[in-house]
C-alpha cells in the first residue's frame, strides 16, 4: 500500500476540517481577552499575599 | 512591538491559518465541543509562543508543532485521569457510520484506521498528507529525517494491515 493513495480520502478530511465554525478576528480578539482576563486572578492572588506579608510582618 | 500591534498581527495570521488548527483538531477529536475546548487552548498556546516567533521557520511548521504539543499534553493530562474523555481507539471505532455515500464510509474507514496509529504516528501521516517533505516534518515533531522516514514506512505497513482487517 501506497500512503498516497490516502490522499484522495484525505481530502474529505481537509472539507470536514474546512467546514468547521470559522473564528473571525473578532471571535479570536475576544477569546485572547478571555484568556488574558483569566490570568487577572492569579495576579490579584500575588499581589494580595504580598500585601498581607508585608502589613502582618510575617 | 506594542502588544496591540502584536496581537492584531497575531489575529490575523490565526485567522487566515484557522484551517491548519481545525484540521488536527478534526483529526484528534470526534465531538463538536472538545475540539472547540482544544482550538482555543491551541489559540492560546500559539499566542504565549508568538512574541518569541521569528519567522525562521514556516508559519505552518511554527503552527503544527504548537498545535500537536498542545494535543499531545491534553491527551497525557487526559489519559492521567481516571475517568478522562481523551481519544482513544475505542473512541474513534464508536463514531456512528455518518457517511451515506461510499466515500464518506471510506474517509470513516481512514478515521479508524489512523485512530488505531499512536499519537505520534497519527501526526506524522497528517503532516505527510498534508505534503511537507520529510525535512519539515522532522522539524514539527523534533526527530531526525531518518527517524520519520523509518516510522512512515512502519505507519504504511501498519495502516495497511489496519484497513485489511476493517474491510473483511
């Protein structure tokens, strides 16, 4: 068996792949913002620690 | 660069190569709603890598190999859990016989034979019918020509074997 002769049927692979919901610029700006805003809590958490350590001395 | 500036470049670059991500998503996952879960972590992956992106290397070599590490650790964290959901073989032998032509059972056919193909074999025929040469693919997957060249041979004769046994 040749593996190129896959490449037909990966064809309908590449349209199923094509025929996925297409993510406009707008969708990908708004999921970078998510996963910006999502890291907010973490640094919230740093900074509050920080803040507890120095006003506690300890 | 200014992050906005950075960003907006990023967007569309993800944009316009959207197909790449979908395609291994496609080719990882069966249902609608984990490969949305895994297009975005790709996404995210490949944003935290871009600033360091020098445009060495292809866009698509610098994508696909974001996007199969980004797989290939789901699939571990996955597989590491007890009752994980990751893509297994038995996975991709329970996808219903959507097709109603003949092509479509034979494309379901190539789904479960690859399906069957450890995760890294599975990448390297996709980045092989996707026609990089041998020297790209070996960049994606950080193994010598010769390494990817020995494991296609082995993947042919595997997937051979596989569609035999599918078809009888």
């Amino acid at each position: 068996m040749n593996l190129d002769e896959l490449k037909p049927l990966w064809e309908i692979h590449k349209e199923r792949a094509d025929a996925q919901p297409h993510w406009t610029e707008a969708d990908l700006t708004e999921l970078l913002r998510r996963t910006n805003t999502h890291s907010y809590p973490w640094l919230l958490n740093f900074c509050m620690t920080l803040l507890l350590i120095s006003a506690t001395g300890c | 660069m200014k992050r906005e500036k950075l960003q907006k470049e990023f967007v569309q670059l993800i944009a316009a190569q959207q197909k790449l991500i979908h395609s291994v998503c496609c080719l990882y996952y069966s249902s609608a709603e984990d490969r949305n879960d895994l297009f975005q972590e790709i996404v995210f992956q490949l944003w935290k890598s871009y600033p360091a992106f020098r445009h060495q290397s292809k866009v698509s070599t610098w994508i696909y190999r974001i996007a199969l590490n980004t797989v290939f650790s789901k699939l571990r964290k996955e597989k590491a859990k007890p009752s994980g959901e990751s893509l297994s073989n038995e996975h991709w032998q329970q996808i219903p016989e959507s097709g109603s032509s003949a092509y479509e059972e034979d494309v379901e056919q190539l789904y479960q034979a690859i399906g069957r193909l450890s995760e890294t074999d599975k990448a390297i025929v996709m980045l092989y019918l996707e026609e990089h040469s041998y020297e790209e693919i070996a960049r994606v997957m950080n193994m010598s020509k010769t390494n990817i060249s020995t494991r296609l041979n082995r993947i042919k004769i595997r997937l051979e074997k596989l569609i035999k046994l599918q078809s009888v």
